[in-house]
C-alpha cells in the first residue's frame, strides 16, 4: 500500500473502508485506518467521517469490543472527536450486543467534557451532546437481552425529563424486554400505552402480545389479538402466525394451527416453511401432545419436503416416547430415500442429510427402548461419518451400552477423543476401570489408572467408595483385592486420586 501511489483522500478512504465492511472484512478496514493515520503523511489529516464509517462497519459485522476501543481513540482527539452519528452508530452496535452497563458510559460521555484531548486549538469548543431517541431505544434493546426490566422504566423517565416522545420502537422494545423477564402483564401495559400514544401498531408488537398471551396460558387471547390485528389492517408478519400456530398446537388445538399456517403461507417468509412446521411439532411435543406432533408430521408431508429439522423434532418426539420402530423407520428413511421432484440432489445433500445431533438422537432412542444392537449399529455409521458423541451431553449413552455389554463402544469413543487431543468424562474412566476391574484385567486398569494422573480432575475418597457400591453387583471383593494388590506393587506417586484410590480400597 505504501508504494501504490494513492494519496488516501478522505473521500477515497470513506469508499475504501465501506468496501471492505460489504465484504465482511472488518478486520482489513481496522487495519487500513489504523496504518494511514498513523503514518507521517497522514497523522494530521484524520477524518471523523472515516472513524464514524468505521464504527458503522463494527456494529454491522457485531463486534462492539473492538467498536468501543475506536470510539475511545476518537474521543482522545479533537480532530475526530465524536459527533451524534457517531454516537449513534455505537449505541445501536452496544444495545444489539446487550451490553447496558457500556451503553450507559456512554451516554455519561455525552454530558461530560474530556479530561484529556489532543490537537484542542479552541478553548471555548463545546463537544457535550444529549442523548436523543436514537441512544435511549438502544438502551431499551440492550435491556431486552439483559432483562433488566426496571431499566426501561429509567429510560422512559429520562426520556420524560427531557421532553422526548417514546416513539414505536420504544414501546415495541419495552414488550420485548417485559416479555423476556417474564413481566407479562406489563407487556399488556405498554402494548396499552403504545395504543394510546397513537403510534402506529406494528405485526412485532402483536408478536410479542402473542407470546406473551401463550406465556400465560391465554389461548383465546392470543387468537383475539391476532384477529384484532387483521381487523386493523395491519399487516402480519409471518413470525406473528408462527407464535399463534405454535401457541395453539402447545395447547392441543393443531388443527386450528393448520388455519393459521394457510395463512402464513401467503406471506412473504424469511424461513424455509420446514421450519415452522418443526416448531410447531416441538410446541406440541413440550405440550404433551405426541398424537398432535404425528398429525403436524404428516400434514408437513402435504406441503414440503421434509428437512433435517423436522426429522430431528420427529426423532425427539419418538425416543422420548418409546416409539423405537418408529424413529428407526424415519432414521433409515432420511439416510436412504431420494430427493422428491421438487428438490435436486444438491438441495437433498444439505436439505436432509444426517449429522451429529440425528445421530445422537438415534442412538438416544435405541438407549431409551434398550435396542443395544441397533445402538451399535448407528454408531458405528456415526464415527465412520466422522462425528464425535457430545461427552459434555450424551456421556451417559455409551455408560449405558457398556454396562448392557458393549464396552468396546466405550473404549473406542475414549481412545477417539483422546486422539483429538481431548479428555474424556469422567464416567468414561470410571466405567472402563468398572470393566477391566471386574473381568480381572488388571493390566488395563493399571493403564488407566496412570492415565488418571495427568487428567484435570481429581476423585475423593468418598467418590470412589461411592463408585464401588454403586456398582457391587459387578465388583467382588476379589477383584477390587486384586486391584489393590496391582497399584501396591506398583510405584504411582503421591497423586491425590490414586492416594483416594487406595484408601477407598
């Protein structure tokens, strides 16, 4: 760059740094600032226009850290010292990130004089500013994530103080806020006051009333307000049928929900309608209603393909209900069935294809209905497809099949993740040692022993004796003597686990 021979006008800096934030190189755009005004030729010609762009191009790519750290540079020197855009521009970065306690910085840097700046040539320059709108509706979204219920309450008042009108998204950011923090009357309350200010009522806010009835239990009230909305001529979203279809199959009314969805049809999507359909499948499932999520399903059948998600949701329903058949059925059908007419090979591979979770979920209903050898066979597909059980999660499964006679399943997923540099869960080791110990294998339970001793973790006293009970119908007092008398001819250490070990024994 530095022999291109540009001159890095401010205009041109201003194109180069909003080229970069459309590609999504935000990282390139902080760098190209940082190195032309830093250098000789350009330190004194340092344009706020390009620092508050650059601000712009943080807040879209979500990195408010290195955001806040721009503004603070800007806020040090007088020829870029923020103005209101850029206040602006860092606000609604702060509030989409939820971070309030920053977001509130700010606005007392607004108020306040820095201490400290550079390049000041007039004594009587005043940069104070108040926040406006713009500031205080960031502040409400930053509580929304935050749940900081009573902030919004402070931001009205301030808002109040300084003769300012809430506007719509300020009454639609309050509901949001009370909705999240489970204030479901006040978000009836502010949906009143929203009415009364005569601004003009928005589908999200009918959104956020649906919810917030569904919350409730409010069925009738939910489909009230979808009606009134219709009657006011407001344009529904489809998130607003999405809530209501969902809201109603939690609540056992699926056929009435098929209603809603005809009409969701008709509106512009931002999402695949596979994806409604498994919302509604996993609302009626959390509902109790397994024959309404098997009613959801094959509806779905009339009107999409269905997508890994709605297999997904459909393979939940079925291990958690003992239907084993069933989820085998759909397992082997999303594995091996063509792509129907409407989709190309293309969009099958990525439409339907199993991964790690349709996998787990699988071998959570082999567990569940004790299938063992259909355990073994998915997998078995699992590790050849290259995916690793979720320890942190499903630990627990490969326990179970161990303990029902597959423990070669156990010591291949404990040798798989420490060969990816990981440490296995602690029932891995304690199974394993449950194994070798009882089948006499005292050669393994020494390996693995040692191996305890380099693991993040350390076993009580209490742990072990705890194990050992736990566990007496497969553990004699032979094999536990025996185990003792292989650690005591062996020179292991003064390691807290193993010292526990011996002591439990």
């Amino acid at each position: 760059m530095k022999h291109s021979g540009l001159q890095y006008t401010e205009e041109q800096m201003l194109r180069l740094v909003q080229g970069l934030g459309e590609k999504g190189q935000w990282r390139h755009a902080l760098s190209v600032v940082h190195w032309v005004y830093t250098s000789k030729e350009h330190r004194r010609s340092k344009s706020r226009f390009v620092y508050t762009k650059l601000l712009a191009v943080l807040g879209k790519a979500r990195r408010p850290r290195e955001a806040l750290q721009v503004f603070n540079l800007m806020r040090g020197d007088a020829h870029i010292y923020p103005d209101i855009a850029a206040y602006h521009s860092l606000a609604v970065t702060l509030g989409q990130a939820g971070l309030l306690k920053e977001l509130i910085n700010i606005i007392d840097c607004m108020k306040q004089k820095p201490e400290k700046l550079k390049y000041l040539r007039r004594k009587n320059w005043d940069p104070v500013l108040q926040p406006d709108l713009v500031v205080y509706n960031a502040v409400l979204n930053a509580c929304v994530q935050s749940r900081q219920w009573k902030g919004v309450f402070w931001v009205f008042e301030q808002l109040r103080k300084n003769g300012l009108k809430p506007n719509g998204p300020s009454y639609g950011l309050a509901m949001e806020v009370m909705l999240q923090s489970g204030k479901y009357e006040l978000v009836h309350e502010f949906f009143g006051k929203m009415k009364r200010s005569g601004e003009a009522l928005k589908a999200l806010s009918y959104k956020v009333l649906v919810k917030s009835f569904w919350e409730k239990g409010r069925v009738n009230e939910a489909i009230q307000a979808v009606r009134e909305m219709e009657q006011r001529g407001v344009v529904g979203s489809a998130s607003v049928y999405y809530e209501l279809a969902c809201c109603l199959c939690y609540h056992g009314m699926w056929k009435e929900a098929f209603l809603e969805m005809e009409k969701l049809k008709m509106l512009r999507r931002t999402r695949p309608l596979a994806v409604t359909f498994t919302g509604m499948i996993l609302s009626s499932m959390d509902g109790g209603h397994i024959d309404g999520c098997i009613c959801i399903y094959e509806h779905s059948k009339k009107h999409c393909e269905p997508d890994i998600g709605i297999i997904h949701a459909m393979l939940k329903v079925y291990g958690k209900n003992d239907m084993f058949y069933k989820a085998k059925e759909l397992f082997e059908w999303a594995k091996t069935e063509s792509p129907g007419p409407q989709l190309s090979q293309d969009d099958f591979s990525s439409a339907r294809r199993p991964d790690a979770y349709t996998y787990t979920s699988m071998l959570e209903s082999s567990a569940f209905s004790l299938q063992w050898e259909y355990f073994e066979y998915v997998y078995k597909e699992m590790a050849l497809a290259g995916y690793l059980l979720d320890q942190s999660r499903h630990a627990y499964l490969l326990v179970e099949a161990s303990k029902a006679g597959k423990v070669h399943l156990l010591e291949h997923a404990f040798d798989a993740i420490l060969e990816v540099g990981q440490i296995p869960h602690p029932s891995f080791f304690f199974e394993i040692l449950c194994q070798a110990t009882c089948q006499h294998d005292h050669e393994r339970a020494l390996a693995l022993i040692k191996l305890m001793v380099h693991v993040p973790f350390q076993v009580s006293k209490q742990e072990w004796i705890d194990l050992f009970n736990s566990n007496n119908e497969r553990l004699s007092r032979s094999s536990l003597r025996g185990l003792l008398d292989v650690i005591c001819r062996q020179s292991l250490g003064s390691d807290t686990t193993i010292v526990n070990l011996c002591r439990a024994l």
